[in-house]
C-alpha cells in the first residue's frame, strides 16, 4: 500500500471538487456561459472525470443519479464503494488504483464498459449482475488462476477482454484456453482473435467445453423447470386453490396429528385410513377444477370490462383530440389576422373573440369529459356488481354442500368409525382379547377409556380446525381480491378525471397566456 | 434509321462549325477546280440516289385463288390418292340421301376445291400438328396468336358456303383468311395440342361474322368486379358505454329522413330512365340477314385437357363464349380431322337447347362409320328409339361397303411457323381492332424504336373522332416504362414504370415535362435509399412522402417564394428559388417518449422561427408544442445574447424540470438550426434529382425526333392535309434528304482534298530542303507525314463508307415516310 507520493494527503471527493470539476467538463463556448449563468444540477450531469486526484475513497456521489461514464482511474482507490446509486452507469473506469476484490457493482445493470486495468485483483467474481458487459479490461492484475476465466462466460455480450499482464499470461496455454473458453469474443488484449487461434483452441478443450456446456445446459433445465413449476402454482393461486389439486390437504391434516399416527396401528384403521383419503382427495380436486373454471369466468370478465373501457377512453380521445385540432385551426388564423393587423380597434375585437373562443373550448373539452364520467361511473358500477356476484357465488360454492362442508362430513364420519375402532380395541384390550402386538406408546393410550376418546377427539379436531382454516384462506383472499380489483377500477378512473381535467384546465390556460403576451407584444411595438 | 440520321447530323453539325465559311468559299472553287476523278464520284452517287425507287409491295385486297401461287405446293395438294377418291363418293353418296331425307335443309360443307382446284374432304384439311412453341401450347394462346396472325377476309357470299377451302399451308404464307381458314389452322393447332377440338359450320350473328366489335367494350377497360366485403356485424360489447342521450326530436329527424328519401328515389328514377334512353340509343339496327350468316367457328368439347366445359372459340377474336351464346345462331355440321358430323337437332333457339353428345347417332348423323366415337351416353329410351329409326342410317350404312372404311391422311402439310413469324405475329407487326368508342394497336415488341407495344384511344363519341384518353404499353425500354395514359382534356400524363428504373420511379403524373411545373412521382420506396415514396411538385411548392426511414421522416414540404430577379442570366441552377418554409412530419419513434419525439418541425426560414410540435401521450387530448425565434441577437446595450427565455415559449403537457433550463433550450435550438442546414441541403439534393429525371426524359424523347415537323411547320396549322400536299411533303422531305447526302459526301471530299494539297506542299518542300535538315526536322516531317496519311486514309474510308451507305438511308427513310401514319393514306391511294 505504500506508494512513493505516499506523503502527499489523500484527497476526499467534495462538492467544491465536484462542483469544479462539473464546470470544467460541462459545456463550452457560448453553451458554456448559458450554463454558468444557470448552475449545474449534479443530477443532470451525464459524464464526469476525476482523475488524477489521489482519492482514496469514493463517495459522495450519490447525487449524479443520470451520470453514464465516470472515471476514476489514476487514484489510490482501495476498496469498489458508493456507486449504488449510479444504475445509468454505462461506463465505468477503475484502472490505476488499489482495489483487491471486485465488489459493490451489483446495482450497475447497465454498465457496458469496466475497465479495472492495473489493480491488485486476484480473482474475477461479484459481477454477476453485469449483463450487458462488452468489454471488460482487468489486465496488469494478480488473476493466477486460468479456470478463474470460465466465470466470465456468462456474459454473453462480452467481445473485448484485457487479461494481459496477469500471471496466467504467462501459461503457455492461455491464449487457447481463453479463445475456447469464451467463443463469443472477438478481441483478446486489443487484438483481433483469429480463426487459425480459435480452431485449435476449440480442437484442444474440444471435450471439456463438450462437458462444461452439458453441465451448463442441465443446470439451465432445471431452472426452466422449477420457474415452470413456480409459474403453474402462481396460476392456481390466483385461483385460490393452490394445493388441492392432490393429497396436499389431506396429508397436512395428519402432518401434526400425534395421536392419529398411533391410532393408525389399530387393525382396520389403515384401510379406513386408505378411503377416506381417497374420498377426500376428490372432493379437494373438484374444488380445484371448479376453482380453476371461475378464475377463468373471473379473468374473462375483467378483460371484457377493461377492454370497454379502453374503447371508450379512446373514442372520447378521438373526440378530443379533434376538438383541440379543430379549435388550433381557428385559433392559428385569429393569430395570424391579429398579427398582421394595425388597427388597434380591430386588434381588440379579434382578441376577445378569441378569448370567448378559448373559453368555448374550454366549455366543450369538459362537457365532453363529463360527459365519459357519466357513462364511465354507470358501466363501472355494474361491473362491480357482477364481480361482487361472481365472487359470491365461488365462496358460496365452495363452503356449500358439494365441496368444502362435504369434506367436513367425511371427516366426521371418519372419527365416528375410528371412535368405534378405538372402542373395540379398548374393549377387547380390556378384555384381554387383543392379540396383536403393539408399541408400547399406543397401548398406553388404551388404559381408559377417557383417553382413548380425548385421543381421538383431539385428532378429529385438529383436521376440523385446518379444514376451516384452509376454507378461511380461500374466502379471505378472494374477496380480498374482490375489494382491489374494483376499487383499482375506482381509483384508476378518478385518477384518470383529475388528469384529464388538469391537461384541459392547463391547455387553457397556456392558450389564455400565449394570447396575453400577444397583446403585450403588440402593445411594445 | 433516326439513329443514322442523328449520325449525319451530329458529323455535320460538328464539321460545320469549324469551318462553315470556308466550305462554303472551297465548294464555289471546286466546281471549277475540282479533278475530273472526284466530280465524277459525285455525280456517280447523285446519280445512284436519284435512280433509287423505292418498291411497295402491292396489297390484294381479296384473298382469291388467283391470287395463290400453287407452283410450289406439293403432289398431294395437286392430286387425289384412290382413297380420297372414294372418300369423295362416300360424300356424295351421304349428302344425296341427306339432301334426300331432309329437303329443307342446306348443302353441306363436305368437299370444297383447294387452292389447286382439286375438291378436298373438309376433315383431311385438318392437319393436327403440335406446335414447337411452349406459349401455343394452351387454348386461349393459340386462338389470339391465330387471330393476331391472320388477316381477316370476308366470305365471298354473307349466306353461302364458300366455294374454295384453302390448306393451312397457303393461309399462313398469305397470312390471310375468311372464318373457315381460320377454324381449320386453329382447330389442327389445338388438336395437335391435345385438345378434343372441332370446327363448326353454322351461322352467327353479323358482328361475329364481319368480325364488328365496335359494339363491344374493350376487355381492357372492362374493369374488374368488385368483391363486395360483408359487413361484420358488431355485437355490442357487455360493458359497452351507452352513447350520450340524443336531444333532438324524433319527429323532426324522421320528417328529414322521409324527405331525403323521397329526393333520392326520384333521382335514382330519372338516372334510371336515362340509361335506358342511352341503351335503347346504342341497340344496333335489326340485321335483315339475321340467322342465315354463315360463320365457321371452333368447338371443344370438355373431357380432354382437363376442359371442365364445352365451349365455342371465335377465331376471329380469340374469345371463347358459352355453348348457348346469343351470338351463335345454329349449326349445320362440325368436323375434326376423323370424322364428320351433320347436328340433327333443331336450331329454332339458336345452340341454346344443342347437347354436344356426339355418340348420340339421333342428335348427331356421322358421316363415317366405325371411327371411335367420342360419347356413348345412350339413355335406355333413347336406344329403342334408335332402334326404330336404324333403317335409314342401315340405308346410309349399306352403301358404305367398306364398314371400317378410316379417314385418309391430310394432304395438308404439317403446320409449321417460322420463328420470325412467331415473334413477329400480325402481318407487318401490327394490328388494329376497333372497339367501342375505343381503339386498340398492337405491335410487335422492338417493332417499334421506342418500346412502343400496344396503344388503346379512347373516344368521347361512337364516331370516334374525339379522343379521350390514350394509353399506351411499351417493352424493353431502357428506362423500364411500361404504361404511359394521357388524358386528352386535362393534358395530364400518366407513365408507369417496372422496378429498375435509375431513380425506382413507379408512377409519373405531369403536364410538361418543365422543371417546377405541377407532377406527381411516385416511387419504389423498398429500393431508394432514402425511402422516397412520393414527391408532389407545384410551381410554389414541393411535398415528399417517406417510409421505413431510420429518422422517423415521413413528409416534408417546402412552400417556396419567388425568385429574385437577377440581372446576370440565370438558370434554375444558379439561382434557387427561395425557400419560404419547411414543413417535416414524423412518425413516432417507439424508443423516446412522446414529449421528446418531435411530430412536426417547421423551419419558417423567413421568419427565422422553428415550430416543433411533439407527438401526443398515448392518453392526452393535448400536445407539447416549443417555439424558437433566432433573433434578437443583441440586447440593447450591444451586448450579444446568447438565450434568454423569450426565445423559446413552450407548452408542455406534463411540465418537466429539465426542460425550463436555458441550457436545454440552447443545445436544442443548436441541434435545430443543424438540422435546418441538413433539411435544406436534401431538399436541394431532391431538386437536383428532379432535374436529372427531366434530363434523362429529355433524351429519350430526342431519341424520337420527328422528321417531318419542319415540313409540316409550313403547311397552315390544324388543316387536313390533301393528297397533293402530303406528295409534295413526301418529295420535300425525300429531296432535302438527298441533298443532306450529298452535301456531306461533298464535305468529306473537300477535306480530303485540302488534306493531300498539304501534304503534297509538304512533300515539296521537304525535296527541296533535304539536305540543309536537320534530325528533328526531319522526325518532325516524317510523324507529319504518317499523321497527315493517316486522316487521308481515315477520310477515304468515311468517303467510301457514305457512298455506300447513303443509298440505303435514302431507301429507309422514304420506305418509313410511306409507312408514317400521317401520309400513309394519301400515298398508299397514290402508289
């Protein structure tokens, strides 16, 4: 870390460095003075250049959030730091400085150039979110592992790479490695790559390449395959449904259930057991189906309500985009006349007619945007009725008789027979009649009957209470659902009104401007 | 020959100038001086030019056999093998008990004399031959190049059969015939093409026999039907908004509404009855002969070739008609090159009720028995029938002892057509049909120096003497035109061009070709590189329609003023007209937001002012508009202003920060002015393509010079010429030609002279002096010498190559004055 000019004072980046050095690069010439007179906003600066200011530590930055290039290169930079809020970085110059590991450029997505040429790095990583890389220079570095260059394959935009200086230069194979490794690169430490390098780089890692990329291509499969399954469980959930269409339910049901498991070594049970999950499994996977079928009624109702309301957004456009083309005509030729008139009598009368002019576009613009509130509010609220409904109906459907309290039913039918298992065995244990062998846990649970009957009412109310539970959800999401979609609707349109309404009120009031200056200006002449 | 003469001209123009005076002065010397060796040269070509007579070839205007040179027809056009001898019998033999068994019928057509007086079986006249040509090888091709390639003669007699029925073989030498030539050499094409063709011998209607389409329409102007596209009928959506509530008065709208229908159905009334007037008025007048013309015309029968149908073809017009057209009045008999049937059935509804089953012996009589029949559709009934009726075909038959007796082979050579004459179709290239109040000209392609094909007049009138419209179809052309259409009354032209053209022009609207006059250019925009797809011109102004361009342009248009007035001579070149405006629209580029992309710019030069206008949010009724003035570039204290805020008002629909700042308005009103040098400079660059356009138009309108305009410019204006003049025109033209000629050989002779004067001055003096020279004079003479021969030799040669030459010009130019469509009439008359 010691440097010869280590005596000089580490420079701190501040705003009177940054402010000079803004002027100094901004605008020149004529431009130039415009911008003194105005002062520069840090966060309009699209470049800046801090050089050769012996700065240790990057900060203060923050403000330039539109910067695209900075550089930075020729300073005693120790540590990547502070850029976090730089996303429109495009170009980025770290080279001359001391920086050890690559770090704190995840936020910079848009950088296409890095240079880090000349630093103390020794292995490329934490560059992960650099997609659109194009050239990346890192020579003069401590990289000395060759393998280290497989990591830059993921950038697939990459075509001009700097490694020279690095101790892997020195291996023999380098080159070759380096050409086989990242077949899209076209220029190789600022030299064009040629194909007589390429082909015997591809001959030589011919099989590693071969075996690398089925690597690569598997863990991209698996990938595709777990967003697909993640994507087709997002589906269902918009239905509400997820994880019923199987034993999902039924096996978290007895996932906590103590007593069931031990129940479950009663003879009889398993087969009881085996039906009722059967049964239980259907009736969940016909709530799933019909689930499934009212999100698509749901979806298709929305999409028809939207798409209406598009059509007449857009005809009310139309109209008013010929209102304000029809009135521009009028309001050009009334310009025009009073323009190239003398007469200050006439010069008046024109003036005001067009001032009743405005104010007749005005009235008309508003008549025409109350007039789509009118229609707006009434087709607005008939669609909220019918979703309301739809939505009712999914809940009743699914808490009706078919589907969710059929579930109850079975359960309760359920425990009555494994009450009168549980009995039997009680009985016959009591009467030592019960010759099969069982763990000692669950022959402890028939020592009275009490037990035996709190054991299995426990385990009928658990499944009862995460049947209700699994019920509650569906309902609460859905009119959830319900209440943001419609008051989505609501406060899209009310939005829609104000902004509207605004556009006219400040159209007008431009127009009313404009033609004030008018008569200022023609007063002056 | 324009070329030949733009030669002579281009020599003498160029040799005239250099020393017009001294010719002059030379020639009066020569005649005196001349040697007896060069007068005599001269004399020999003026002699030779005047001997020239030029031999038009005559124009029988029958086609007879008289006018048939049989010398050179083969034995089997001379003489009759045994066989057809005894087909001959048989015919006679049929046409006897025809005549016998039905009295009121006609004759029939069996066996009428060839061109060597030798009477001929009409079935052995058809000669099936394919043809070597791949165009020929369907139908509808080979009926147009028949009825291109021969001339139409009419019958002899309206009602009767024709005594004579040439071969094909005399028919295409003399590219002449009446309707039966022309269904024998179309029927033997299409048989030999595979077709189950058939001539036929009836009667038609007299437009089809004289061939009068005068009342027809002219199928290129027929325009296409329109496909009416069916309506969707829009269902009203669930949450569709209802409309606004309609105050006005129900009443008072249906009042309206009852009215204007009322208007509207008395209009349509009166539209109505006046085209009936203009139908009832174009009726052609009841034809005294109608249904006893007769006619030959061309059956097929479906079946073969893939022929769904059956159909009649008109050789004459090469169009095919339904077998129950009106225009065909009945039928007496068809053959093919096999047999021969007699139509049994009654004629009284024209072909309209005719069944085309030839195997049915009740509808149709065969002449020969045996030959494969083409149809054996009998009905059950129909053979009991038969059965009762078999006597008289027994009769017919008993008599025929030969029961397999087979048609002869055709005497007729096989058909065969020239190459040349394939190409060249019409006699002479060219050929004329009239239409209804229409014209049509074809010729065969470079017939014609400038690619001229095809040229339809359309007429005002029935008389056709006003013309309307021309349009004319070109080939082969340079600068790729395909189309040009000039209205007559507006005097607007039309041209249409194929892909190639040097500038992908695709269509040309204009009324002079005037640099700055009103036109309208359209263009192949996929294969300019400035994706020029339209450019409209006015006096004032110029307007041009891009597409698919990287800057989003897609109009410009620049209204310009009037030029200043310079007192140097200025050309358009030199001195611009002044651009008042410009006006740039542009689509929306996807990639900026709509209040950074500029819609519309306009560059108010005079003014100094730029107007942008940016596009439209996509929810927004409002755009941002910014105004820059460029003036006031010093305050009032001298100081020079860079910007200040009353240089640039805007209006934004969503008011941003940046934008309010000096700095931005400064780069851009910057930006701006560069795009105003760059909008001007294309704008040049396109009026500069304008006038390279009219360049390359002029040359290809000089290559057409018109050789008879300085004659005609002395007769008086707007006159029809009389015989007399156009003679005396013709001579003029001839005379001054000739003198051309001889003027230039005078040229070359005179030049040639001066040149061996010199050299033999030269030659003297170098004698003299020989011995005093030194090398360099010496090399001097001796380079003078082998150059001075040179252009001797050179002078020679161009003298010998006119004398030769010159003649041939004389010929072409007086052989085109004859075919010139001015003159042609009065000279042909004359010759």
């Amino acid at each position: 870390m010691i440097r010869l000019y280590d005596t000089i004072e580490p420079n701190v980046i501040d705003e009177e460095l940054l402010k000079l050095a803004v002027e100094e690069q901004g605008p020149q010439e004529a431009a130039g003075q415009v911008a003194k007179q105005e002062g520069i906003n840090f966060k309009d600066v699209k470049s800046l250049q801090l050089d050769f200011q012996n700065i240790l530590r990057i900060d203060n930055l923050w403000q330039f959030v539109s910067l695209r290039k900075l550089q930075l290169d020729n300073n005693i930079i120790e540590k990547i730091d502070g850029l976090e809020s730089l996303v429109n970085l495009v170009w980025l110059d770290l080279s001359f400085n001391n920086i050890e590991t690559i770090e704190g450029l995840d936020t910079l997505v848009n950088l296409e150039d890095l240079s880090l040429f000349s630093n103390r790095i020794a292995k490329m990583d934490a560059m992960d979110s650099l997609v659109k890389l194009q050239v990346f220079s890192i020579g003069n570095n401590m990289i000395d592992n060759l393998l280290n260059v497989i990591y830059l394959r993921r950038f697939t935009y990459l075509r001009s790479l700097n490694l020279a200086g690095n101790p892997i230069c020195d291996d023999e194979e380098y080159k070759l490695f380096v050409t086989a490794y990242l077949p899209d690169l076209v220029y190789l430490d600022f030299r064009l790559i040629d194909a007589h390098t390429r082909e015997l780089g591809d001959a030589k890692y011919q099989y590693s390449i071969y075996e690398l990329k089925h690597r690569e291509n598997q863990i991209q499969a698996k990938l595709e395959e777990e967003q697909a399954t993640i994507a087709e469980l997002e589906k269902h959930k918009a239905a509400y449904v997820e994880y019923l269409n199987g034993p999902f339910l039924f096996d978290s049901l007895y996932s906590e259930d103590v007593e069931a498991a031990k129940l479950a070594y009663l003879p009889g049970v398993p087969e009881l057991l085996e039906t009722y999950k059967t049964k239980f499994v259907e009736i969940c996977q016909n709530i799933f189906d019909y689930g499934l079928v009212q999100q698509e009624k749901r979806k298709a109702e929305v999409a028809i309500f939207y798409e209406c309301l598009e059509e007449a957004l857009q005809e009310n456009r139309k109209q008013g985009l010929k209102e304000v083309e029809d009135f521009d005509k009028i309001y050009t030729a009334y310009l025009n006349t009073i323009r190239n008139s003398n007469d200050i009598q006439f010069v008046d009368t024109k003036m005001s007619e067009c001032a009743e002019e405005i104010s007749r576009l005005f009235d008309r613009l508003m008549t025409l945007e109350m007039q789509l509130v009118e229609q707006l509010e009434e087709t607005i609220n008939n669609f909220e009725r019918n979703i309301i409904d739809m939505v009712g109906v999914f809940v009743e459907n699914v808490q009706g008789f078919p589907t969710m309290a059929q579930c109850r039913d079975l359960e309760n039918h359920h425990h009555e027979k494994l009450l009168e298992i549980s009995i039997n065995t009680l009985e016959k244990i009591v009467k030592s009649e019960f010759d099969e062998d069982l763990p000692d846990d669950v022959r402890a649970l028939f020592s009275d009957k009490d037990t035996v009957v709190n054991a299995v009412g426990a385990s009928h109310d658990i499944h009862l209470l995460k049947i209700d539970n699994r019920e509650d959800d569906l309902i609460t999401n859905v009119t959830s659902w319900c209440t943001a979609t419609v008051d989505k609707v609501h406060n899209d349109e009310l939005d829609r009104n104000r902004k509207r309404v605004k556009e006219i009120n400040q159209y007008v009031d431009h127009l009313q401007t404009d033609l004030d200056n008018m008569d200022f200006g023609d007063l002056l002449d | 020959m324009e070329v030949l003469k733009e030669k002579v001209e281009e020599e003498e123009a160029a040799e005239r100038e250099a020393e017009a005076e001294q010719a002059a002065r030379r020639a009066a010397e020569k005649e005196r001086e001349d040697s007896i060796l060069s007068q005599e040269e001269l004399l020999d070509l003026e002699q030779k030019l005047s001997e020239i007579e030029v031999h038009i070839p005559e124009i029988p205007v029958a086609f007879t056999k008289s006018t048939i040179d049989t010398s050179t027809l083969p034995e089997s056009y001379r003489t009759n093998t045994p066989k057809e001898e005894l087909l001959i019998q048989v015919a006679d033999n049929f046409s006897r008990q025809y005549a016998h068994l039905c009295p009121d019928r006609e004759p029939l057509f069996l066996h009428p004399l060839n061109e060597c007086n030798i009477p001929k079986f009409v079935s052995t006249t058809v000669r099936p031959t394919l043809m070597p040509y791949p165009e020929l090888y369907n139908w509808d091709s080979c009926a147009e190049f028949v009825s291109d390639f021969l001339t139409m003669v009419p019958l002899p007699s309206a009602i009767q059969l024709p005594e004579y029925l040439f071969s094909p073989t005399s028919v295409l030498k003399y590219q002449k015939g009446n309707c039966f030539d022309f269904s024998v050499l179309l029927c033997a094409m299409l048989i030999g093409a595979g077709y189950d063709a058939y001539c036929v011998s009836g009667y038609a209607s007299q437009e089809m026999c004289l061939m009068d389409l005068t009342r027809e329409m002219c199928p290129l102007l027929k325009k296409p039907k329109k496909v009416v596209e069916e309506k969707e009928k829009v269902i009203p959506k669930k949450y569709a908004i209802k409309p606004a509530r309609d105050l006005r008065s129900k009443f008072e709208l249906a009042q309206q509404a009852k009215k204007e229908n009322e208007l509207k159905a008395a209009e349509e009334k009166k539209q109505k009855e006046e085209k009936e007037k203009i139908l009832e008025a174009n009726k052609p007048p009841p034809d005294p002969m109608h249904g006893l013309r007769i006619h030959a015309w061309v059956l097929i029968l479906s079946g073969k070739r893939e022929v769904p149908e059956s159909f009649f073809i008109d050789p004459f017009t090469a169009r095919s008609y339904k077998t129950q057209d009106e225009h065909f009045l009945g039928i007496e008999s068809i053959w093919n090159h096999k047999n021969y049937w007699v139509n049994m059935q009654d004629c009284w509804n024209g072909c309209k009720d005719l069944t085309f089953d030839l195997g049915d012996p009740l509808r149709w009589e065969f002449l020969l028995f045996g030959t494969e029949k083409p149809y054996l559709s009998l009905m059950e009934e129909e053979e009991e029938e038969d059965l009762a009726e078999d006597d008289d075909i027994e009769n017919l038959d008993k008599e025929d002892e030969n029961k397999n007796f087979d048609m002869p082979c055709s005497w007729v050579e096989p058909i065969y057509i020239s190459p040349k004459d394939f190409e060249t179709r019409s006699p002479q290239g060219k050929k004329v049909i009239q239409y209804k109040q229409a014209k049509l000209e074809k010729w065969t392609p470079y017939l014609n120096s400038n690619g001229l094909v095809c040229r339809l007049t359309i007429y005002e009138d029935v008389d056709c003497l006003k013309p309307v419209e021309v349009r004319e179809w070109y080939k082969n052309r340079e600068d790729t035109l395909e189309m040009r259409q000039m209205d007559k009354i507006s005097n607007w032209t039309t041209e249409y061009f194929k892909p190639g053209h040097f500038l992908a022009l695709r269509v040309h609207t204009y009324k002079t070709m005037i640099p700055e006059t009103e036109r309208t250019m359209e263009f192949y925009h996929q294969a300019r590189v400035d994706g020029l797809v339209k450019r409209t011109e006015t006096p004032r102004s110029m307007t041009e329609y891009y597409e698919g361009r990287a800057d989003f342009l897609t109009y410009r248009h620049i209204d310009y003023g009037p030029r200043s007035k310079k007192f140097s001579l200025s050309t358009a070149e030199t001195n611009p007209r002044p651009m008042l405006k410009i006006t740039e629209r542009f689509n929306r580029n996807p990639e900026k937001m709509a209040d950074d992309d500029v819609a519309e710019r306009i560059f108010v030069v005079s003014d100094e002012r730029i107007q942008l206008r940016y596009h439209c949010r996509d929810d927004y009724i409002t755009v941002s508009t910014r105004e820059f003035l460029k003036r006031n570039e010093v305050d009032n204290k001298g100081n020079k202003i860079i910007m200040t805020p009353e240089m640039c008002i805007s209006y934004e629909v969503e008011p941003r920060e940046h934008t309010k700042k000096l700095l931005f308005q400064y780069e851009m009103m910057m930006d701006l002015k560069n795009e105003e040098r760059l909008s001007k400079h294309q704008v040049w660059e396109s009026e500069m393509e304008e006038r390279q356009a009219q360049e390359e138009h002029m040359r290809q309108v000089e290559a057409d010079l018109d050789y008879l305009a300085p004659f005609l410019v002395q007769l008086p204006p707007g006159e029809k010429l009389t015989r007399w003049q156009a003679l005396r025109l013709k001579d003029e033209c001839l005379n001054d030609f000739k003198q051309r000629l001889i003027d230039k050989a005078n040229l070359i002779q005179s030049r040639f002279e001066k040149e061996t004067q010199e050299l033999q001055k030269k030659q003297q003096w170098y004698q003299e002096n020989q011995v005093t020279m030194t090398i360099e004079d010496e090399d001097a003479y001796l380079t003078y010498c082998s150059q001075a021969m040179f252009r001797i030799r050179i002078l020679e040669q161009r003298l010998n190559r006119h004398k030769e030459l010159a003649p041939h010009k004389y010929l072409a130019l007086e052989e085109k004055l004859y075919r010139d469509p001015r003159l042609i009439e009065y000279l042909k008359v004359f010759v």
